[in-house]
C-alpha cells in the first residue's frame, strides 16, 4: 500500500480523507515528525494545495496531499473563499468565525444566502501535481446548528435544510466537496 503523507494536522479533514483514500496509507505530519506550519498565501485555493504538498514532500522525502477549501458566498461577492480559515485571524475561534458571518449576513433572505463550498487537494510526488476539485452548493443558515464537524459546518446548510453538522461523518463523507474533490484526485491517481 503506498504511503502518503496528508499535509495538516486537522483531525477532520484526516478521518475524511482516510475515509475516501482507502487503498492508500495516509499518514499525518505527526506521524512523519514534521512539525512544518505552511503559510496559506496564495490567491487560490489550488495555489495554496498546491504549496503545501510541494512544501511537505520536500521535506519528508515522500509522496504528499496538500488541500485547501472554503465557504464562497455569491452575495458577499465569495467572501470569505481563500480567507476562510482565517479572515479574522489565526487565533479566532471556529465560533466566532461563523458568528461573523452570520452577522454579515444579517437581513439577506432566499436566494441570497447561497453559498457553495470548494475544496482542491494536490497530490505532489517526483516533481508533478495532480490536482483534485470538489465542490457543492448550498447557503448560510440563519444560525449555528448542530454538534458534527469543524469549522463553517454548523452554518453550511445542504439543500435538504440540514447543516453540514447536522449530519453524521459518516454522511458527510459521501456528499462533501472534500469527498468530491478526493474521488476526483483518486480516479486521476488511479490512471497515473
């Protein structure tokens, strides 16, 4: 089974992409003794994948997943997309991020409130990208709502009115953009 490393150290996004990565070994930059924070400083969502498996292969000497995703809200012109994880800083809590969009949000009603959520994973090894994209659309609830997930989960709502936190793992795991954009990087791994 080939071994690759996942470039970050969210316990979510490692049990997501082991979910769908079976018939590989992920492993996590703590299991490989790399304690590497890569800056997102990209423009792009691909270009900050895209750095982050570059940057950890390098340096562990193996084959290595970078991701970024994000919320992309049409209304707020895809605010906060790229900046999702830290438009209010590196220290803001997953709470007070949603809190604040919910307060921009304030007073938009319908359609509105559509939102989609992109996710690009990068697989770097021996000098090539393969690049992976996934998204799914959806739009910002009124409130927080449920206890799954991470980061915008709880404001995230799918079409069938529940949040992204209001559902299982396990159900996110077969409908999520990060799903989306690890079966699409598979099939291209697949074929390589």
């Amino acid at each position: 089974m080939k071994k690759i490393v996942a470039a970050t150290n969210n316990p979510g996004k490692i049990k997501e992409m082991k979910a769908i990565l079976k018939d590989y070994e992920l492993v996590t930059l703590k299991d490989v003794n790399c304690n590497i924070k890569i800056e997102e400083d990209q423009e792009t969502f691909e270009g900050n994948a895209k750095k982050k498996a570059k940057e950890i292969a390098k340096v562990t000497n193996m084959p290595c997943i970078g991701d970024d995703s994000g919320l992309c809200i049409d209304a707020l012109g895809g605010f906060p997309g790229v900046y999702t994880s830290r438009f209010l800083g590196e220290e803001a809590a997953d709470n007070q991020k949603n809190e604040a969009i919910l307060e921009k949000m304030k007073g938009l009603e319908g359609e509105q409130r559509k939102a989609k959520v992109k996710c690009v994973v990068a697989y770097f090894e021996n000098g090539e990208f393969i690049i992976g994209k996934g998204e799914i659309q959806g739009r910002i609830a009124k409130s927080q709502r449920g206890e799954n997930g991470f980061g915008f989960d709880p404001i995230f709502e799918l079409e069938n009115g529940k949040t992204y936190a209001e559902i299982s793992i396990e159900e996110k795991n077969t409908i999520s953009h990060r799903k989306r954009a690890l079966e699409n990087l598979e099939k291209q791994l697949t074929n390589h």
